[in-house]
C-alpha cells in the first residue's frame, strides 16, 4: 500500500498508491473474475472468507496466498471506479484495453464481469476520450454535454443542471476515490477558466445563462480577460438584464465606462412619470431615485435598476398610466432593497397590499 512509482509520466492520473488493491477489492466483492498475467507469471485473485472477533469477512487472495485486505476495502467505490483505476492506470502506462483477449503479452489484466463489460461500453461517459472541445483556455476546456467534471482525462464528478461539461487542466484535489475534494475549488477553477476564454460565442451563451443552468449561479470575481469584457458591454449596452446577476452587479467595478443609451424623455412621457410619482406619493411611496430615460432594443426588458438608479425604457410607458405606475412601484421597492422573485419581495408586497386595504376600510390591525 502507498507506493506510486510510474517514472515515464510526469503527471499520473493516479497517485495514492492504493487504487490497484481497491480495484481488487471492488472487483471480487462483485463476483468479478481476475487474472494478471505478466511474461514472467500468472496471478489469480480470489477470497477466502474468514472469521475475526464474530465476524467473517472476504480475505483477497493471489494464487490462493492470502493478501493483507480483504473485499471491504473500498466499499465507497462502485463498479465504474474500478474501471475507471483500471483504464487509468493503463493510460499512466501507455497502455492498451479493449473488451476481448490480448495477444501481445506485457502485464495485462483479464477482468470477466458482464457489468464491468457494460462500463467499457459506457467508457465515453467516464473518459474524455475522443471529445473535441468547443471552447477553451489555459486552464479549461469545455465539451458539449451535461455537467461532467474531467480531470487529466478522467470524470472525477458531476454538477447538476449545468449546460456544458468541462476539463480542469490545473492541479486538482481529488479524494482517494479520485472524486472531488471541495467541489467549490472546482467552481472557481471553471470561472477562472471561463473568464480567459476569448470565443466570443460561448462566452455570450454563458453570461446569459437562465436559471435553473449553473451556469447563471456563476461569479466570476477574477480578472476579466478581453473578451470577455467586451462580450459583457456587448450585451450590457444591448439588454442589460440579461446578464445573469452576477455580471449586472460588477459592471460598475469591471466595467467603469460602461453606460446605456440614455436619451431625451418626450414631453408627454415627463407629465406620465410626473402623475405616476404622484399617485405613488399618494400611496405612501415617495420615489426619490434617480430616474433615466434610455433606449433599449430588448423587448422583453421594461425597466430595471442598476446602482440604485431607476432605468425606465421607452416600453415602460406604452400601455398607459396604470402600467407605469406599477412598473414604477417595483422599481422603487428595488431600488430600497427587495430583489425580483424573492420570498422577502413577495412578503413585503403582501404586507402592502393589506396595510392599504386596512387604511381603506379602517380596520385596525
């Protein structure tokens, strides 16, 4: 246990040690068969089952010699992580595998399991293998796919709801499982990775990720590669609130220069705002943001607030006083600290709405 010596690869997938007895382990407990055959030798593995203190348990064996660990070695891994040691090893190795008997005879390993068979036929959903990236960087590739996490070529996890799988080619922590260690280090190594990208395509399909995708969750606090930057003021000065949130909160510090179009409010438009803010003073909601009158060519974005300054596009005012006053209301309930969707935005207008009515029919609550 704990020796590692692989001295024609600078950078082994594996470096515990310990992944070739686990694989034994894994393999034998689930009634696998398993033969290494070298030029000099043949070693087959079995079990004996033992008794310790009450208690039997399955003692590896190699040529009928008993080994020092038994099939409870390893009891996190499953079948796919002794396939994945395997062919890990082989690869560390310059090695070959296939589903069938090879002629040439260096070290081979001769495992027959018809599910360790099935792992072989899914190798492409545990190994890089053939993937073309479609996007990458120093530090990052990215594949088409559903939230693999590879590392030197081998799936070491899974993050849920992702758009993309992704390859970290820095140093990484794994567990002696070779899975993850800290799975939010690997966020970040994906955002760093991320923010060197300069394919401008992906990097827009990234920052206007909708949730539930993980990507739309993502920081990005780092430095800012080129591209980057000018693929966020694209879409900034386009539509703004489609930038996940993220990116909306960093512009100010990312981005100093970065401003909409702001034109001139036609006078008709200035008595509406006038009446709204009225009305909206009437109701106990005195709005005293600033407010910007800007041209935006995104249908779907009405208004928004961005540093505490109220955005009021041209849409903002087409369906009339009421629209505008109710658009006007949410603004300013931002622009005092209540996000959109938010179980405290939700609460406080519940609280509003019957504060009014109890003013309104002078009940006292």
């Amino acid at each position: 246990m704990g020796i590692n010596a692989k001295p024609d690869n600078d950078s082994p997938i594996g470096f515990f040690g310990t992944g070739m007895k686990i694989a034994l382990a894994v393999l034998l407990r689930e009634n696998a068969t398993v033969t290494i055959v070298t030029p000099e030798n043949e070693y087959e593995f079995g079990i004996i089952t033992k008794n310790f203190r009450g208690k039997t348990f399955d003692v590896i064996t190699c040529n009928d010699s008993e080994l020092g660990f038994t099939t409870e070695l390893g009891k996190q891994w499953s079948l796919e992580g002794a396939y994945r040691e395997l062919v890990s090893n082989t690869m560390d190795e310059s090695g070959e595998w296939g589903r069938h008997p090879i002629i040439k005879q260096d070290s081979t390993i001769y495992v027959t399991h018809k599910k360790f068979a099935e792992c072989f036929d899914n190798h492409e959903n545990i190994f890089v293998g053939s993937r073309v990236p479609i996007a990458s960087s120093d530090n990052l590739n990215i594949y088409k796919g559903d939230g693999k996490i590879f590392y030197r070529g081998v799936k070491v996890g899974f993050i849920e709801e992702a758009m993309y799988s992704y390859e970290l080619l820095d140093e990484v922590k794994l567990t002696e499982d070779r899975t993850i260690f800290n799975i939010y280090d690997v966020y970040r190594s994906i955002e760093m990775g991320i923010e060197k990208l300069t394919d401008k395509s992906i990097l827009k399909l990234l920052f206007t990720a909708k949730k539930p995708n993980w990507e739309a969750e993502r920081r990005y606090y780092g430095v800012w590669g080129v591209a980057m930057k000018e693929v966020v003021a694209e879409i900034w000065e386009e539509s703004p609130t489609k930038l996940i949130s993220n990116l909306q909160s960093q512009i100010r510090s990312q981005l100093p220069d970065a401003e909409f179009n702001q034109i001139e409010m036609p006078e008709r438009h200035e008595r509406m705002l006038a009446k709204a803010k009225e009305f909206l003073v009437k109701m106990g909601y005195d709005v005293k943001a600033k407010i910007k009158y800007i041209s935006n060519e995104d249908n779907l974005n009405i208004a928004f607030v961005h540093s505490k300054i109220i955005h009021l596009t041209e849409r903002s005012f087409d369906q009339g006083l009421f629209f505008l006053i109710t658009t006007l209301l949410e603004e300013h309930c931002h622009t005092i600290g209540y996000a959109d969707e938010s179980r405290r935005f939700e609460q406080f207008l519940m609280n509003e709405l019957i504060k009014a009515w109890s003013i309104h029919l002078e009940i006292d609550l």
